[in-house]
C-alpha cells in the first residue's frame, strides 16, 4: 500500500527524499498549485517521478457531492481511498468587494470547517455525526486535503489565507497526533503558509488533553463546546462529561496559553427549553468569571428524528444582552446554509440513507 505524501511534514520529506531540496519544490507542487499526479511536477527529475509515483499517492480523498447554499457557503462530503465518508464545509464570511472600476477593494473572507475523524466516540446527544458511531482517526494528510481540495475547487489562490476550524465531524483531541501534524503541515511556510492564529481547534473538553495541547504551544487558537453550565445537564447532552465535568475543563483552560490578543472561545449550543434560559446565562457568567474568554452563541439546527428544537431569536438575543451587559463578550453565530444539509453529519446521513 502506497503511503500518503501528505502525511508528511515537509522537513520528514526532506530526510526522505534526496536531495532534500526537493521536498521544497513537491511542497510547492502540492499546495502552491494543487497538482494531482506527480507527472505534473514538471522540475523534478523523470527518476524521482517513477520513484515517487511507485512509493506514494497524492489524493487521500475524493468529492462525493457538494451542496450550495444561497448564503454562500458550500459543504463537500468526501470519499476516502477506504470507502469511508467525511464532511467538510466552506464558509464565506465576507463577500469580495470592489471599486468603482472593478478592481477588489477587499477580498472574500473564508473559514473552513474540517473533520479530523469517521464519525465521533463522543456521543453527544445532539449531534447526528454521533448517530452512526465512531470508524476510525484521519491522517495528517487526509485532514490536510480537505483543504487542498477546497481552495482549488473554489480557486482561492495558495497566497490566500483563510481560517480553519477543527469542528467537523469527530473529536479534535481524540485524534491528537494527526491533528498537531496537521497543523504545523498548515503552517509551513513553504506549503499553505496558515498560521496557528488563524487556526482553531474545537473540542468537546478532554481536559487532560487539552493541558497537552497547550504544553505543546503550537500557537493555535482554543473553543471549548460547552453547551450547559452544570454537570447534570451536560453529562445529559454530552456524556463524556462523566470522564471530564465543567471544573476540570475550567481548570484546564486556565492553564492553556493565550496571545494576548485573544481569548478563548466557549462554544455554546443553544436548545430550545433546555439551556436557553436567563438563569444560565448567569451561571455561565459566573463560571468563566477570571477566564479571559468569549462565548459564541449556536443556533441548534435541527435534523429529522431529533427531539430538540431551534430557539426563539428574542431568547437568544435576551441571553447575549444579559452577559454582553455584564462584560463578557458574547456573540451570537450566523446561521449558515439552512437551506442545505446544515446539521454536522447531515450531508452524509442523507448520501448513505
């Protein structure tokens, strides 16, 4: 079986590829232009082609479907060379703008969803990537093509930068080796060059990883789903939160290492008639009072079969104001690509049902 070159960081490729400034110009061929096949490589050596065409394979994954939204964003359900199904979404944050002429004034802002496992061992009640089980981790490289692919089918250029977040199917921090290599395959400068402030790794709170994470100071920006302010309620959506209750991850979270120029973002699910109310919007200001953080609002989008339901704008305005009023910055998420499979897990639920 062919090893996927990109598993591999561009200084590991160096020490297997000779001579090693080689592994700069495939580095360029991947990431700077999206090649495909090692044929396309056209400043390397014929030898090194067939030598590279017989001991590795470039695409670990494949577009099954692509849904648009009127909104912009654009969620892709991918094959893997094992059969097996991952999501990924595109979001547009901000449309290209431009000058009277034509000529851009600004260029579109992106952020990119990315999953980094087949399913999830979380379990949490209202996610549906849940409903089908946990398969099996993602490679470095099969996380990092999720990318690739994307900004070459959107034909946004390798100097673009754009944000990606750890928050699609599967748990960051389960699959923590794979997603530090990731990373800093990221961030090299000679590959995608997106630096760790402009990636974000969302977890569901595995404390003692998440003290690993930030022994490692990679740089990388921290969300924590929270999505209840007592441990009762969360180990009702979130399961997990018997192994790692509320004061653990709070105590975790503490210890992680921040720029000073940001915080630490709670993300925090909001379920009709479950957690939407006023009185926890006061325990949640009381739990993360001394934490430089900023909480981040979720419209829960409902999926067939599920019991819970989307909230009412006006409760979800009045639990902003209530801790915005109190200090603690809070927004609320724009809800994209309702008119598409929004749900994490929905594309491909619907693909193999």
């Amino acid at each position: 079986m062919k090893a996927n070159i990109q598993d591999f960081t561009k200084e590991e490729l160096s020490k297997l590829i000779k001579p090693p400034f080689r592994a700069k110009q495939i580095y360029s061929w991947i990431y700077h232009k999206y090649a495909i096949s090692f044929d396309d490589m056209k400043n390397l050596p014929k030898a090194l082609k067939e030598e590279l065409k017989s001991s590795y394979e470039i695409e670990p994954l494949k577009i099954v479907k692509v849904e648009d939204s009127i909104d912009g964003s654009r969620k892709y359900l991918f094959r893997l060379n094992d059969g097996n199904t991952v999501e990924a979404v595109l979001l547009l944050m901000k449309k290209e703008q431009y000058h009277k002429d034509g000529a851009i004034k600004h260029q579109a802002k992106y952020t990119v969803c990315i999953s980094c496992q087949v399913g999830c061992k979380v379990g949490c009640s209202f996610c549906l990537t849940a409903k089908s089980g946990f398969m099996r981790d993602l490679t470095a490289g099969e996380i990092v093509e999720q990318i690739r692919i994307i900004k070459r089918e959107n034909r946004i250029d390798a100097n673009r930068r754009l944000n990606i977040v750890y928050m699609g199917m599967g748990e960051p921090l389960d699959n923590l080796e794979a997603v530090v290599k990731s990373s800093k395959i990221f961030s090299e400068p000679d590959g995608m060059a997106i630096a760790p402030h402009r990636q974000t790794i969302s977890t569901s709170g595995l404390s003692s990883k998440i003290k690993k994470l930030g022994k490692m100071d990679l740089g990388v920006n921290l969300a924590i789903s929270l999505h209840a302010v007592d441990d009762e309620l969360r180990e009702r959506l979130m399961p997990i939160n018997k192994a790692y209750n509320i004061k653990s991850i709070i105590d975790a979270v503490k210890e992680f290492p921040i720029n000073s120029r940001k915080r630490v973002m709670f993300e925090y699910l909001v379920i009709k008639d479950v957690n939407d109310d006023i009185a926890s919007a006061k325990k949640l200001l009381s739990l993360l009072n001394g934490i430089k953080s900023k909480v981040n609002l979720i419209y829960f989008n409902p999926y067939g079969g599920t019991e819970y339901k989307r909230p009412n704008p006006k409760d979800m305005l009045a639990f902003q104001e209530y801790l915005t009023s109190r200090g603690l910055h809070c927004t609320i998420r724009e809800s994209k690509g309702l008119d598409i499979s929004a749900a994490c897990g929905q594309l491909r639920d619907n693909e193999e049902h």
